[in-house]
C-alpha cells in the first residue's frame, strides 16, 4: 500500500478530530439546555400551540449564539483552563486549536446567529439573544477573577433565553414569562453552587472568584444554594395560576421544589462532597422536569 493511500484515512482522522475539537467548544450540554429553555418559553407563550416555524428559526439562531458564547468563554478563559484539571484538555489549552482560530470561529457563529433571528424571528429575538450573549462574553466570565457574584450574573444570562424563545412567537409578556424567567434566573443557584464546591480546588488554583474559594468552608454557597431552592417553590407555583385544572401541577412542582431544598439543606449542613454531588444530581433532574411539567401545563 503506497504512502498517498495511507494518507487519506490518516487525514480523514485529523479532519475528524478537528471537527470534534470545534464541537468541543460550542459545550454541547450547555446549548441544548439553552434550546430546550426557548423551546418551553415559546410553548408556554403559546398557551401550548407554538408557531413551529418561528420556533425552529429561534432554535437556530440561539443555537448558533449559545454556540459562539460558549466558544468565546473557552477563548477568553484558556491561560486559566490550563491551570484546572477539570479543563486543561479542552482544544485550546492542550493545543490543538490556536485562540486566534477560537477567536473566529465565535465571531462568525455570533453574527450568524443574530442575522439568522433578525431575519427570520424580527429584532426583539435578536436583541435578547444579543443581551445575553454580552452578558455571557462580555461580563460574567472576566467577572470570575473579581467577585464571587459573578455566579448571579451569569445566571442572568442563563435566563435570558426565556425571553429570546417568548418574543420569537409574539408571546404577550406577562406574569407567566416572568416566572419562567425567575424559575431558570433561581435554579442556577443550587446547580453551580454544587458545582463550585465540587471543583473549589480548581477553581482556588486559577485564582477564580467563586464563593467557595472566597469562603472556603463552604457556608456561603451553602447559604446561597438553600435561598435559591427555597424560592424557587413560590415561584415555580405562579404559571399554574393561569389554567383551570392546575392540582397535579402542583403536587409535583412541589415534590420536586420539596427534594431539591432537602438536598440544598443537606449541602449547607454537611458542606462535603457527597452532599454537593447529590444536590448537582437534584437539580439536574429538577430542571429537565419542571421544564416538561410547563409544557404540558397549557394542555391539562
């Protein structure tokens, strides 16, 4: 077998590889729970009969944005991933991408995503994927190596896209996208609190802010992940005061508000490890859950 037709899986593989580094930096995870959030949005707004071709247009340019905002947060924040083990292998601290490809590569995804939405969803959705993208890039990830608060701006930005998928249907804000807002807005709070204290060493040794590292015995974010939970069961009740038959909505916006605060309260207490990954566990099950519940909602 000659040395060109062994070249051309080798470069198959490289091309591969690449593209998997690229796909890397969009956080795959990230971007489909900011999709399922404008797709909940957009159906609630819809009283459950969603415009599915404004739908699929929100769900591509926020995807295209959520991807560059991702990538953008790996480009800003490389020399520190370098020093986490949790990171160092991402495309760019390990090398396997330059910044400056990094670089590009979110700046065509953002100003794609945004014409996309400005073409097809009208400027509003554009405007608010914009915010939050700003938010994102802009503010809440330098705000990492300044303030412990950085976590309540970031959530911000993570609650944001309720109102990107809200306006792409010409939903009439009211005290439901408020709420939907405030669910994804307090959720944050006990999910990276965990997380924080999870991967406090990391953190500590890149010099990040977060609020286990500014106080290390855990208290602060154990504090901060009990309010969140906790006020997120009022909170989580409002949009079933819209629809005639709300109980079983209810009943398990309750059980689940319910076990999520025992595992914040438990966290606060304990302050270990176990307790931090099963309160993570909690609100990984909480959110995809609540999110469902709304959707069915408007039909029970």
């Amino acid at each position: 077998m000659s040395t060109s037709t062994l070249s051309v899986p080798r470069r198959r593989t490289q091309l591969l590889a690449r593209a998997a580094d690229y796909g890397e930096l969009t956080k795959p995870r990230i971007s489909v729970l900011v999709l399922a959030t404008v797709a909940v949005s957009s159906f609630v707004a819809r009283w459950g009969q969603p415009e599915l071709v404004p739908l699929l247009h929100a769900l591509i340019g926020t995807g295209l944005v959520a991807a560059s905002a991702s990538a953008l947060n790996q480009w800003r924040e490389w020399r520190t991933d370098q020093l986490m083990e949790r990171t160092w292998e991402r495309p760019v601290p390990a090398g396997r991408l330059t910044p400056r490809e990094v670089l590009g590569f979110g700046t065509v995804l953002v100003v794609a995503g945004l014409v996309h939405l400005v073409l097809t969803t009208g400027w509003a959705p554009a405007g608010w994927a914009a915010i939050t993208w700003v938010i994102y890039v802009g503010w809440y990830t330098p705000l990492k190596r300044v303030t412990a608060w950085n976590t309540a701006v970031g959530a911000v930005a993570g609650a944001l896209p309720v109102l990107i998928g809200w306006s792409a249907v010409q939903g009439r804000l009211d005290v439901r996208a408020a709420a939907l807002l405030l669910i994804l807005f307090l959720w944050q709070f006990p999910h990276f609190m965990a997380i924080a204290w999870i991967y406090r060493r990391d953190y500590a040794r890149a010099g990040l802010r977060m609020a286990t590292v500014v106080d290390p015995s855990g208290r602060r974010a154990g504090v901060q992940a009990v309010l969140g939970a906790l006020a997120l069961l009022p909170v989580s009740f409002v949009p079933a005061l819209s629809v005639p038959q709300p109980a079983a909505y209810l009943c398990l916006a309750l059980l689940l508000g319910a076990a999520q605060l025992a595992c914040a309260v438990v966290f606060l207490l304990r302050r270990d490890d176990g307790s931090a990954r099963r309160l993570l566990r909690a609100s990984l099950v909480y959110l995809p859950c609540l999110l469902m519940l709304l959707t069915w909602l408007p039909l029970s």
